[in-house]
C-alpha cells in the first residue's frame, strides 16, 4: 500500500513524557503517518496518524535545545529534538505531506477502506481537472502581464527614438548653417516591407504546462531543504522556489538524468564540463501524479531505484489507474501510447462489474453541475485571455520589427555624421 511507504527517516529524540527524559531513536514519515521508534529497543513509542495532527510548530526546549512539536486531537504534545540534517529541513518536508493531506479531498482518506463509486471517481477528476485549469488560468494571466509590460517598454523605446530622430536632424541641418538643408539630407530610406517575418522575433515560445505540484526543493545538500514548486513543461523542467522565482530550468535534451529514489523523492541532474554539475533533489506528496509522466517523457534517462521499484507493484495491482497516467502524458507529450489488448474471456465480467456499478446520486450531479460550469467559464477566460495575447505579439512582433529598422536606420546617420 501506498500509505506504507517510507518518504524519509531522520535521527532525533523524542522526549517521554512519563519518565522525563529524552529517548534517542529515528523519526519515520509515510504518506500518512509519523512515527517514532527507540534505537535500544526498536519499539515504536509514537504513531501519528497526520490526520489527527492539528498543528505542528518549532520551537525550544529548556530555551537552549531546537525542536518540533506536533499537537494531536485531544491535546496531547509531543517533542521532537536533535534533528539532523537540521530542525528546518525535517519541519519543512513533515508540514509539506501534513499540508497537502488537509487540502486533499474527504473522500481520499476513505479510499483504502470502501470503493469509489462511479460518481466519486468522476467528481474527483473534475475537481482535478478544475485546479489545473485554474493553475493554467493563473499562469496564463501572469503570462498576460508580462506580455503587457514588455508592450509598455517597446512603447516607451519608441518615444525614445522619436527624440533621438529629432536630435540627428537637428545635427543633420543646424540652424546656424546659411546654405540649403538639403545638402544635409540623407537618401531617402527604404520604407519597411510588408509581412516581415517574425520568425526572427519570436522569444515568447508556447510552452504547455503538463503538471505543476509543490516541493521541498534541496540543491546539493540536504540541510538546505526548502519549499518551492516543479512545473513539468512539454519541453522543460522548472524548479522555482516558494514565492516563485525561477531557480533553475533544465531543457530537455540538456536533462542527463532523472533517478527516482521513491514514490515521493526524485533528482535531476545536468552534467557540464570543467565546471559543477547542477542537480536538484525534490519530495513531493504529488510526486506519484509526476513520474509516470517523467518516464514518457525521459524514457532513457529516468532511473527507479531500489525504494521506487514499489511503483511497479501499484502499476499492477492498479493498471488502470497506471495505463491511464500514461496515455494521459502521452497524449501531453506527443508520444503514441501502446495499445492495450483486449482481456480476452474477462471483458463480459468487467462489463458485468460495469453495469453493477451505481449511478450518480443527486448530490453528486448537483457537484458535478457546478464543477462543469466552473470549468466553463474558465475555458471561455481562457480562450478571450489567448487571444488577447496572440493579438499582443502580433503587436509585439510589429513593433519590434519597426524599432529594429529604426535603430538602423540612427546608426546610419550617425555613422554619416561621424
């Protein structure tokens, strides 16, 4: 089972209350759970369920010693010392998966223990499908923004070389010389060509946006975990940290290779000569939605280890669920997926299975109304805000064609006048 599985393990002391003192031992995250297991006896002091946690804080033991401590329902506290790496990257990853299990929906939680029906599967991909069409809506507008920014910019540059034409023809025919400005003229310059190509002037390549999840982002060393985000591009990896700057974009072909260290941990590395390689190390509670779409992408680079080969196991015991991810990243990706063969005698028992499944209750229809009509109206959004934008860089590609003539054409006549 997924729930099973350990994310990470950090060295600490955990402090028993009953006895007043401090156990050493390890600190084990799973999807979720946490627990805490004494190294003398190996016997596991606490499990956390972090469903039952309500707040998890740092803070200070005797005001000297660095700590974490984790409040369940019924107000029992537990402290957590001597952390290492350090108290920061431990806190970091623990509050990730307790932060991205609270914003999970109700349903997931009961998912190991009864069925999905038809109607929750369906409304759990819409609700899916609903926040990546508003990620995309987000990026989209941001995109818009930039997109009017460099607009105002290329106004302003033409305001600029209006005054620097003012200038040379103030220096081309000075007010001072008593004969024809005439013989100062220059030749008449060629007018633009109409429909020049913008092939030249295309720096706002469309990139799709396959998947975006949130991080705990570490470069090099561990003890420099951070929050952050991987945004997976059709093209591109993007690593940005928690208020959204760009640390690194790795292109595609410059990727050499992508190991994957568990269901939730993976790194990407590129490899340069004379100098340090650059490499990120990334957990993610999202991470299982993101590998099978690395594997599409990356087939020949991409590297389970030995804790990642639990994702076999789940790609068989759930091939649906797993042939679904991957035609879905190959659809993103360009690829051609491979058939799937008919089951053979089995197919009149899944349609049986089919028919037995129920139907959408009224409560669920209802969800799923308003899901669809949100997803309405962001597609129209969406669509109105493209083209705006492609009506932006046709603006764009304009002016720019027209500033670079014009830039020429200055060069010119100051070249005459030197």
């Amino acid at each position: 089972m997924s729930s099973d599985v350990r994310v990470h393990s950090w060295p600490c002391s955990y402090y028993l209350n009953l006895e007043k003192q401090w156990v050493p031992g390890k600190l084990t995250l799973t999807p979720r759970s946490l627990k805490f297991s004494a190294d003398r006896t190996e016997e596991v002091l606490v499990g956390l369920p972090l469903s039952s946690i309500t707040e998890i804080r740092k803070e200070s033991s005797l005001f000297i010693f660095s700590a974490i401590t984790v409040l369940e329902k019924g107000q029992a506290k537990h402290w957590f010392s001597s952390l290492r790496p350090s108290r920061n990257v431990v806190f970091n990853i623990i509050e990730h998966f307790w932060r991205e299990l609270l914003l999970s929906q109700p349903g997931t939680a009961a998912r190991t223990a009864s069925p999905m029906t038809r109607g929750q599967e369906l409304l759990g991909l819409m609700a899916s499908s609903q926040r990546r069409m508003e990620d995309t809506s987000k990026v989209l507008h941001h995109q818009g923004e930039q997109l009017d920014s460099v607009m105002r910019g290329l106004e302003k540059m033409e305001s600029d070389l209006d005054v620097a034409d003012r200038l040379l023809t103030e220096l081309e025919s000075p007010s001072w010389w008593p004969f024809s400005s005439k013989l100062w003229k220059t030749p008449a310059e060629a007018k633009p060509k109409e429909g020049v190509s913008a092939a030249a002037c295309e720096p706002f390549g469309k990139e799709g946006v396959v998947i975006r999840v949130p991080a705990i982002v570490s470069q090099r060393t561990e003890s420099h975990a951070k929050p952050g985000k991987l945004t997976v591009l059709v093209s591109a990896l993007e690593i940005h940290d928690s208020s959204s700057s760009l640390l690194h974009r790795f292109e595609r072909e410059d990727v050499d290779d992508i190991k994957v260290h568990s269901p939730y941990e993976v790194s990407i590395r590129q490899r340069f000569i004379g100098k340090p390689d650059v490499a990120y190390r990334l957990i993610s509670a999202k991470m299982p939605e993101v590998i099978p779409i690395l594997e599409v992408q990356f087939s020949k680079k991409i590297e389970l280890l030995e804790d990642a080969l639990v994702l076999r196991s789940w790609a068989q015991t759930a091939p649906a669920e797993g042939s679904c991810f991957m035609r879905a990243a190959s659809r993103l990706m360009g690829c051609t997926p491979p058939r799937e063969l008919p089951m053979g005698g089995q197919e009149g028992e899944q349609l049986q299975l089919q028919r037995n499944w129920p139907l959408l209750s009224e409560g669920e229809a209802q969800e799923l109304t308003q899901i669809l009509s949100k997803l309405k109206g962001l597609a129209l959004d969406t669509e109105a805000e493209l083209e705006r934008q492609d009506e932006a860089l046709d603006g764009i590609t304009e002016a720019v064609d027209q500033a670079t003539l014009t830039v020429d054409k200055h060069n010119r006549r100051m070249r005459k006048l030197l």
